[in-house]
C-alpha cells in the first residue's frame, strides 16, 4: 500500500536504535522512550494551506527530529508510521 500525505503533511517512519548503558546493558528501542530521530518517506505537496503559501521543506529520505508527541501513528503492512505537519518537526540532521 502507499501512502499520499496531503497539504503540509510529511510521513515519517522511526529509526528504532539500541542503546548502551554506562555499565554496559543493552536497551532494546521497545525499552526507551518514544524515538524523536525519523526517516522522511512521503511528503505532502505543499502549496494553499489555510490560506497561506507552503513550501515543503523536506524530501524523502531526510532525517529528521520531531516533537516528541507530535503526529498520527499508523500501521500499514506491519510497519508503524506517524503522519505529522511538516511544521512540527524540530530540525533536519546532514
């Protein structure tokens, strides 16, 4: 199935990673908080929102950190994704 964001909108998909304690534990992603680092895979046109000009930002592919509540979490074919306004992501890693 594919996903066509609409407007400002962006689809994202989180990047789950391991982490390592100080003492060496290994924290499964399950284990830690919400992930704030996400992978761009759709992105919304643009243009004519609520009256005002928007230019998309972002493109697939990006990397980026997002509010951490932010979105609408999905789940198609077995894979959990969070549709969000481009607005409510935070900055985008190089």
């Amino acid at each position: 199935m594919n996903i066509k964001p609409l407007g400002d909108r962006i689809v994202i998909k989180m990047v789950e990673t391991e982490e390592t304690t100080k003492s060496g534990i290994v924290l499964p992603g399950s284990a830690k908080e919400k992930p704030q680092i996400a992978e761009v895979v759709a992105v919304g046109p643009g243009g004519m929102v609520d009256g005002k000009e928007v230019v998309m930002e972002l493109s697939v592919g990006d990397k980026v950190i997002t509010s951490k509540y932010a979105g609408t979490e999905i789940k198609l074919d077995g894979t959990e994704y969070t549709i969000l306004k481009q607005g409510d992501v935070l900055a985008k890693l190089n």
